[in-house]
C-alpha cells in the first residue's frame, strides 16, 4: 500500500490529501529517509511524522507499521492493530 494511502487508512492524517502535502514537503520519513508519495509500506517500517507545534517548535512521532489495511478506511478504534507508536526517550 502507497504510504499516502497508508496514512489516511490508518488514521494518522485524516484526508489522503494532507498526506500527499506532507510528503511533498519532507515531513514523512520512512526508515529515516524523506520518501515520495508512491514509496510502498511494508510490515516493520518506521515511519516518522514531522509536525510543526503552535509554539513555532517541531515535533516528531514515530510508528512501527504491524499490519497493512485492507480497506481504503479502518475504524478508529482499530488503529492499533496496524501502527505501534514508539517512543524515543
């Protein structure tokens, strides 16, 4: 699954085309690496979100892909059977 549909399906971002934007301005990385809207996702990938705060600052998420949808859209509440967020400390 591309990762722009990735995103969306999994509820990290709620339109596929705020993903696309995301991507297209270098806040998703996978692996590390900037990727493009097309990269596939795999089982195990890391992908890291870049977010601007309120306060100016930047922050950044990480998830550990366990599971690719098969549907376009998954409840909320199953989330957590497709991504584990991981916590840098």
């Amino acid at each position: 699954m591309r990762i722009d549909l990735f995103l969306n399906a999994v509820n990290l971002v709620k339109r596929r085309a705020v993903a696309q934007d995301m991507i297209a301005h270098g806040a998703v990385l996978v692996g590390g690496a900037a990727v493009k809207a097309a990269k596939n996702v795999k089982i195990g990938d890391i992908i890291e979100l870049r977010l601007l705060a309120k306060d100016g600052g930047a922050r950044s998420h990480k998830y550990e892909v366990l599971q690719i949808p098969a549907a376009k859209n998954t409840p909320k509440e199953a989330r957590d059977q497709y991504i584990r967020e991981i916590n840098d400390r």
